[in-house]
C-alpha cells in the first residue's frame, strides 16, 4: 500500500489550497481514507475522512464548512479542498487508509504534505 500526497504550499490568510492524495495497493471499496494534521508539539488530527462504501464524509469541527475531501475511484485519489484557511491549519498534512472512518488510526499513510498559512 502506498499513498502519496501533493498540493501544499504557503498560503495567506484566507486562502485557498487543494491537497491530494494518490493511492495504490488500496481497494477503495473496503477503504476509508482520512486526511490528518500533524503539527509540531500537537497530537494528529483527523481533519476529514470519506469513506469506502458510499464515499459519505465527515469533518472535524475546526474545519466543518471551510474542508471539502471527495474521491475520485477512476484515479485513485481522494482530494481536500480547503478554503478560508487560518493560520491555526498550518501543518503537515497525511493521508492513511482505516476500514471505516470510525476507527482511530490509520492503518497506513503517506510522507504528508506542508501547509503553511501565514502573512
């Protein structure tokens, strides 16, 4: 199983960013993929999951209304939009694989991608 991700960058308040994460080795069928945050000196974070089965989201509070993950099954990647970003977002962002949403740790995940809101 491998996952990569792509898309961060350094952001000004407000903005904009598009992060994806490209899977193989994966049955997205079976599969639910998350997006967590890593920021130093803070536990992960899941920020949104999707899930295997009928592709049905959920959000973490901080990000409900601002983060959009959906997936695309003929490419293999799941994408988050992000929007309004703040500079609490700032973090290395992973995608992993769960069976459902529901359990807390990710099986695998990818080396993550930097985001950086900040003027």
């Amino acid at each position: 199983v491998t996952l990569v991700e792509s898309g961060g960058a350094l952001v000004l308040p407000g903005g904009s960013l598009r992060l994806s994460c490209e899977y193989k080795g994966v049955s997205s069928e079976h599969y639910a993929i998350v997006w967590f945050r890593q920021a130093p000196g803070k536990d992960r974070e899941d920020m949104a999951c999707i899930s295997g089965s009928d592709d049905s989201s959920n959000y973490a509070d901080s990000v409900e209304g601002r983060f959009t993950i959906s997936r695309d099954r003929a490419k293999k990647t799941v994408y988050l939009q992000m929007s309004d970003l703040k500079p609490e977002d700032t973090g290395v962002y992973h995608c992993g694989t769960k069976v459902w949403c529901a359990i807390r740790n990710p099986d695998y995940w990818g080396q993550g991608t930097q985001v950086t809101v900040s003027s």
